[in-house]
C-alpha cells in the first residue's frame, strides 16, 4: 500500500520483520496483511490504529499523501 509517506511494506522493511510477524502483531492473518501491502484490499477500519502504533508513525505517514 503506497497511499501516504510510507508504504507499508516500507515500515516493514524498516523493523526487518516478515509480513508474518507483523500480522500476528496486530492481530490479523499473514495473507490479510498480504493483501494490504500488495493494495489489493484495503486496511480494515479497526486495525488502522495498531498499524500507526505498531510502526510508530502517525496515521497520515500511513494513509495521506502530502
């Protein structure tokens, strides 16, 4: 997902971590989490905050381009 200032697999990379790992951090399945960071479906409304946390950005970094 390359919406904002970051893409999500840019954060991933970020924390050196597998799209499992982050997808059992946050609560989801890998092949959602797939699925987000390829843009093929959208983020679910109820993790966009743990996304933000978990990668310690803000959810504009994440969602908005500038």
């Amino acid at each position: 997902m390359e919406h904002g200032k970051f893409s999500l697999k840019e954060l991933r990379a970020r924390k050196n971590e597998t799209q499992e790992q982050v997808a059992k951090n946050i609560g989801i399945s890998p092949q959602t989490y797939n699925a987000w960071e390829k843009d093929i479906s959208n983020v679910a409304v109820s993790k966009v905050q743990a996304l933000a946390k978990y990668f310690g950005v803000s959810l504009e970094d994440i969602f908005f381009t500038y």
